[in-house]
C-alpha cells in the first residue's frame, strides 16, 4: 500500500475544512460584536480567539468580563465548559498512530473543537496529525478574521442578519454528522439517542442546575460506553478492511 506523506495530509485536512473556516467566520462575527461591547478591541478580541478557539467558552468569558468577575470565576467556568474537549483530545489520541511522537497529541489537543474533532476522527485508520494541522491551518484563522471583523464592523450590520450568522455553525455540525450516520447504523442510533437525551433533559426539572458543557459530558460518556460494550468493534478487521478499500 502506497505511503501518503505528511504534506499530502496537511493538504487534505486544509480543504476539508475550508466548509468549517467559513462557517467560523459567520460565527465568530457576532462574537466579536459582544467582544467590542465587553470593552475589548480588535487586537485583544483576535488574540482571545486565536488562544482559546471555543464558541461557548469566549462568549461566556465576555459575560464575565462585561460583569467584572473575577479570575477564579473565570477559570472555573472556562474549565467547566471545555472539559468536553478533554474527552475528544483522548478519543483522537487514541486514534494516532502509536509510532508517532507523543508532541504530536498536544498540538492535536490544542485545536480540537467539535467540527475539527469531527473531520479528524471521520478519518479512515489511523490519523495522522497533520491533516488535523491542515484542518486547523485553515480554520483557526477563519474564526478569528470573524472575531476581529465584527470587533471592527459589528455595528454597521442589521441585528437580524448578525443573529442569523449563527445559523451556520449548527448547520455545518450537522452536514459532518450525517455522512458517517449514513454509512454506519450504530453511529446514527447513536447520533438520535444523544439528540432525544439532549432535549428530554431540559425538561426534567432536576437537571436544570447541571450547565450545558456538564449535561454534553454526561451524555457523551453514558452513551459511548453504552454503545461500545453493546456494539464491541474490532479494529484490527476495520483497519484491514479500510486498507482494502
């Protein structure tokens, strides 16, 4: 089997994420409109995108910041929302190659979000780091040209076309979520068991003090192990079978 080289994959990660680059940009525009309204300019509204790379964490850190907290506050609820992204670096650790370098899981680490996770993980056998490199190359500066735009031209936009960019990102989700459904059974019972969990938890009244980054966690853990010990998989026959095809 022909080897791919690292360049070709830092190549295939870019273009795929081309879609999500663009669907960060649309994002990250009403980002930086809060940014600007939380007193931060153009310059520090970039740097925070670029070092922190998460939707829910940076706008939650805008709220704080617009009410003065404090920075324990801040670390706590930044720890909170993002322990998430703590599960998807070790899922995609365990999916590298164990001959590469241990670095090679921190730079991972570094740009995992839950459209880079999902591209990355989509891929057949093993991954190699630089298409998640590839894909972060592209996408990281999307979301952070957006942030800066909006620090710089937020205002100038109708309310209503601003809210409608954050359409996109959901959008986009879904369109990395729908092919594996359609080629394995067990993703997509899994995919709409997480759904109907998702919604049946906000109407339980019991449930209503877990946050939003909590309730992911829970779901992600019960749901995965649930399907793996009924759904054992081989991936000794996989990666052959990948390798086949």
């Amino acid at each position: 089997m022909k080897t791919i080289s690292n360049k070709t994959f830092l190549k295939m990660g870019a273009l795929d994420s081309i879609p999500i680059a663009l669907g960060y940009l649309a994002v990250s525009f009403s980002l930086g409109i809060q940014a600007k309204q939380a007193g931060l300019d153009a310059l520090a509204a970039t740097i925070m995108s670029l070092t922190n790379v998460t939707s829910a964490g940076e706008f939650a850190a805008l709220g704080i910041i617009s009410e003065g907290g404090t920075l324990a506050t801040m670390a706590c609820s930044q720890f909170i929302i993002n322990l998430r992204y703590m599960l998807m670096s070790c899922s995609l650790s365990q999916k590298i190659d164990n001959e590469k370098p241990f670095f090679h899981r921190f730079g991972v680490a570094f740009g995992v979000t839950d459209e880079i996770f999902g591209i990355s993980y989509a891929v057949k056998g093993r991954l190699n780091p630089f298409y998640t490199y590839g894909a972060m190359l592209v996408a990281i500066p999307g979301w952070c040209l957006g942030t800066c735009l909006g620090v710089i031209f937020g205002n100038l936009l109708p309310e209503v076309i601003v809210t409608s960019l954050g359409v996109a990102l959901y959008g986009m989700f879904i369109a990395i979520i729908i092919p594996p459904s359609k080629k394995d059974r067990c993703v997509a019972a899994a995919v709409i068991l997480a759904m109907i969990c998702s919604i049946g938890w906000d109407y339980i009244p019991a449930f209503h003090a877990i946050s939003g980054g909590t309730k992911i966690i829970i779901l992600t853990v019960v749901i995965s192990l649930a399907f793996a010990i009924l759904f054992p998989r081989n991936e000794e026959e996989e990666e052959s079978k990948e390798a086949e095809s």
